[in-house]
C-alpha cells in the first residue's frame, strides 16, 4: 500500500461565522491523483484553501496531516516549502510585481523560468504585472508555469478547466502531466494530486485514480472518477448524492 | 574640512560618484556654504558657482529670483538676504549632453542651515541631464535646508533633473523651485526620497509654452516621524502644452500630503495626474490633494488618486509560492514604488533601482 501523503480528519473551516466544511475526511496517497466534483458552492475551493492554509478559510475543528505531520496551524509559506501548490482559480492581480520577478523569487534559475515560459507561451508575459490584464487562459498558464517551476509534491488545480480554450487545455495538461510525473510508472510516481471541478472536463486530459463527490461540505462518496462522472452527467450532483 | 571616508559613503547614497568610474558630464558639490568642487568635464555645458556667474554675466542677475520671487515666504526672503551659494548650470545651444551632471548639497556641521540658490539655463535645442543629491553627514541630529532653484529651458530643449533626499531625521528642508519651459521644451522632475526627514516641504511649479512637456515623478517612503509635504504644479499657458504629475507615497508611520495642481488655459492643452498612496501602518496617514483648474473650453485636465493598504488577499497569493510575509510585502512595496523614470541615463536608474529596494525591505521592519 502506498504511503499517505495528504490526509485530512473530520475537517471543520469557516469563512466568517458561516461553516463551509462539516467534517470532511479524505486522504491522497503518494503517487495518486484525486479528483473532487461538486456544484458551484460545495465546498471545493474552501477545501483547497484550507489544505494551503489560507487565513480567510478558518479551521474549527479536524486536522490535516502532510508526509505525516499536522500542518494545520503552519502558515501558508511553510506549507509550500513542505511541498504543497495551489493553482487558483481566479488568483488576483498583483500591481507592480511582474512575474519574472515572482518566478526569480520561486526559483532563482534565470534559464529554467525562460525555458518554461517559452514552452507555455508566457515568454510575453514575464514582464507584465502578475495577471493584470490577463486572458482567462493567459491565467492559467500562470498559474501551471508557476507551480512547475515550484515542482509541488502535492499539485492542487482549483478549476483549471475554467475560462479556457481547448487549444489551452491541452497545453497545460501537458505540464500538469509532467508535474505529476505520469511518464514514469505508477509504482514509482511520487507526486500526487487534487483536482477540483464541476465540469469534470479536465479529467478526459488528466487521468485521475480516485473521484469524490462533496456536496453542502461534507464529501458524500468516493470511486472511480469516471465512473461518478458519468452519474453525475446522466443524473445531476442532487441525484448523485441520492443513489449514493 | 575635508571629506570623510563616511561622508563619501553618504554622498554615493544620493547619486554622488567620487571614484571617476561613473561617467558625470560635470560636478559640483558643496560642503555647508563651501563650494569644494565645480567643474564641467563636457564642453557643451558651463558649471560656475552662482556667485561667480553674476559676476561674469549681467544677463545673469535678471534670471535670478525671475521665477521664484524673492518676496514668496519666509524662505526665499532668506536666500535673498543671504550671499549667493549654489550653481549656475548652462548647457549650451544645441548641445546634446548625454551624461549627467552630479550635484550634492552636503550638511557636515550640526544645526547648520545652509541656503542655496541655483538657477539651470538649458539654451535652445540643448539637452541636459542633472542629478541633485542632498544629505548630512551621519552623525548630524538637527540642521536645515532652504534652496531655491529655477529652471529656464529654452525652444526645443530638454531637462532632466532628478533630486534625491537623504536627510537625518531632525532636519527641516524647504526647496522652492520653479521652471519656465519655452516653446516645445521638455521637463522631467524626478524628486525621490527615501529616508526620514522631520519636515521636507517642496512645491515645484511650471510654466509650459506651446508644445512643451513637463513631468513630475516624485517616490516619497516616509518612516515614522517623518512629514513630507510635497507636490507639483503645472501652468499649461499655450496651445498644445501638456504635464504629468505621478506620485508613490509610502507610509511606514509617517505623515504625506501629496499635491498635485494642473491649469490649463490654452488649446488643446494636456495634463494629467495619479497621486497613488500605500499606508503600512495605522499611525500613518497620507493626504492626496489633486487640483484642476480649467481656464479654457479646449483643456482636458484629469487625475486619479488612491490611498489604501496592501490587499492581504494579494499577499497571500504570494506567501502560497512560498515567501513568508515580509518578503511577500517588501516585493509588493518594491513594486508599488517602481515607476520607470522616463529619460534617465540607466545608470540613474540602476542606483534608484538599489535604493527601492533598499526602502522596500525596510517596509517590513
């Protein structure tokens, strides 16, 4: 059996006064690639956000373990150190620091940032302030570039799908890929990773091992990915969560 | 009193070069009142102390208090008053000076005020470029700084002057400045400090003829115990004249009132401005005082002002890539002040660049 390097128990987060999360458990093996479906307002986001450690999500009770060890009131940037990457959603603009500059700062290597951003079309783009004015599609390949280069152990893709063109999907999933090490065999891949969706249009590029479904914050079943998204597209998520 | 090897040090902190490696068009720096260098190393361009010039020019003595009257305040009744200490700065007519000249304002002795007058003639189709840093030596505690200093730039011609103030944090500072750009003129104010003074008050205003550009920058980081007020003006007199004034205000304790005034009262005149302050701290405050006064139907005057913290939202973001707080702050402070100063020999540049980030990291201490 593989070992765990993300597990989460009876997870309680709040933002503000209201719970979001009522008691979620969910543990990712390394090597493995989970994938969470759920409506708009289920939870997903303040799931990964509270994994990251973001201060808005505020963890009431449960606990998260990585490689082993509760990182549940480690600040965010010693969570990314011990490993773990967030690619958001909608990630805000930054005025004045360009994102060469963030990427010198997340890795120093002058050629790999260039080498990386050539081969995701960002090369334009490493100059211009971090997102200001960036395409939707423009965002996620700024968010994939920087968490190749940040070479997560765990790689946690908030929506990647969403606000993308096809062309555009296929060229992050390409990265995503070689961020999870999927060329390499399944028994020796260490990297893992947690995908959120609502379309599930990203896991035809990504091949994922584990589905979950979260409605109202709490994860109601677990399975095959496609095998839970053919039931969410035949009867909807309120019926999902209904036979399950 | 000669220099010390400190005081150097200070000197090369405001943009002063005294190992010869940095190319400098010309140098003059004076020490309190003494004058202990003046000289010009391109022939397009004269460098005379202000005495010297209203001796050797008649014409000289017209230029003098032309611009900034003599009678204006208390302060410029006292450079009045006061036997000349400054330069006189000529490039001359189509001259195309491309290195800059360096200029330093030097307190040595404590409690000392030192009044300067400076007048800058940039003859027709000329360019010059002139870096002006004033500091005190580093054990100073109390002093002043009163300066007057006029701009003439003549048809065609085009300045660049960039002052950059490294004060102690006791002494009070009240630089009166004024430009008159004649017809297609250009004038680029770049005005940038960066460390604590107890009270720098300064209000450069241009009058622009027709074509002519004026542009005013000013980088202001005020630590606690440190009151800046500071601003531009700009007189749009002639057709087709335009300004910009863009000020970064930086609040890490310290009091800013940031002005900016454009008057347009000619056709298809121009102006625009963006007072953009950031608070670090709650005891902080930063005032931004835009004004307009359109005095013709073919003006088009606009500004934009902001006053607010740095978004935690955006901090986090960054402290997910892995930089902790301060370091995640410094680099959106950095940022914040980064303008790119247009016109300046990129060496200029790079030192501004140093000193950013000198101020930056310092906005999380």
């Amino acid at each position: 059996m593989n070992t765990p390097l993300l597990e989460i128990e009876n997870l309680k987060v709040e933002i503000g006064n209201k719970r979001i999360l009522h008691g979620v458990n969910l543990t990712i093996e390394e090597g493995t690639v989970h994938v969470i479906f759920g409506p708009n307002g289920s939870g997903k986001t303040t799931l990964v956000g509270a994994i990251m450690g973001l201060p808005q999500y505020r963890v009431t009770d449960g606990d998260i373990k990585f490689k082993g060890k509760s990182i549940t009131s480690l600040p965010v940037h010693k969570r990314a150190k011990l490993g773990i990457g967030l690619a958001f959603q909608r990630p805000p603009a930054v005025k004045g620091v360009s994102l060469f500059y963030l990427l010198k700062a997340i890795k120093g290597s002058e050629n790999d940032i260039l080498a990386v951003a050539d081969s995701m079309n960002l090369k334009d783009h490493l100059h211009r302030d971090i997102n200001k004015g960036f395409s939707g599609g423009e965002i996620k390949r700024s968010e994939i570039l920087q968490m190749r280069l940040m070479n997560p152990a765990l790689l946690m893709l908030d929506e990647p799908e969403s606000g993308v063109d096809f062309e555009n999907i296929l060229l992050i999933s390409e990265i995503i890929k070689e961020i999870l090490e999927k060329e390499i065999s399944i028994t020796k891949r260490k990297k893992s990773g947690l995908v959120i969706t609502h379309t599930g249009f990203i896991i035809q590029h990504i091949q994922a091992d584990v589905g979950h479904v979260i409605l109202d914050g709490k994860i109601l079943c677990s399975g095959n990915p496609q095998e839970i998204l053919g039931r969410i597209k035949k009867y909807g998520f309120e019926k999902c969560a209904e036979c399950l | 009193m000669k220099l010390s090897k400190s005081d150097i040090q200070k000197l090369q902190r405001v943009g002063y070069d005294s190992t010869g490696d940095i190319p400098r068009a010309g140098t003059f720096l004076t020490k309190d009142h003494e004058i202990l260098s003046s000289e010009r190393k391109d022939a397009g361009l004269e460098i005379l102390p202000l005495k010297v010039a209203l001796e050797k020019y008649s014409w000289v003595e017209n230029l003098a208090f032309g611009l900034v009257p003599d009678e204006k305040d208390n302060y410029t009744k006292q450079i009045a008053s006061h036997p000349p200490v400054g330069y006189f700065i000529r490039a001359f007519p189509g001259a195309k000076i491309t290195q800059p000249v360096q200029s330093c304002f030097f307190i040595k002795t404590d409690r000392f005020s030192q009044m300067i007058h400076n007048i800058i003639v940039v003859e027709p189709n000329s360019e010059l470029h002139i870096i002006t840093g004033c500091t005190t030596a580093a054990y100073i505690k109390q002093g002043s700084h009163i300066g007057v200093t006029e701009f003439y730039i003549g048809e065609n011609a085009k300045l660049s002057y960039t002052m950059i103030h490294d004060w102690a944090p006791q002494v009070q500072v009240f630089p009166r400045s004024a430009a008159l750009l004649e017809a297609s003129g250009t004038f680029i104010s770049n005005y940038i400090a960066l460390t604590a003074a107890e009270l720098v008050q300064a209000y450069p205003m241009a009058t622009v003829k027709k074509n002519g550009i004026a542009r005013f920058n000013s980088i202001i980081y005020a630590p606690q115990g440190s009151h800046f007020d500071i601003g531009a003006g700009a007189k749009l007199v002639e057709p087709e004249a335009k300004a910009e004034i863009i000020s970064r205000a930086v609040s890490s304790g310290g009091q800013i009132i940031a002005r900016g005034y454009l008057e347009g009262s000619a056709a298809n005149t121009r102006g625009h401005m963006e007072c953009n302050g950031l608070l670090l701290r709650d005891e902080g405050s930063i005032h931004a005082v835009p004004e307009l006064k359109g005095n013709f139907s073919q003006t088009d005057l606009s500004h934009e002002a902001a006053v607010g913290k740095i978004a935690d939202e955006e901090i986090h973001y960054l402290m997910t890539r892995g930089l902790d707080e301060d370091t995640a702050t410094s680099l959106i402070v950095r940022g914040f002040l980064d303008v790119r100063l247009k016109g300046l020999p990129p060496q200029l540049q790079k030192d501004i660049d140093v000193m950013i980030e000198k101020a930056s990291l310092k906005s999380t201490m």
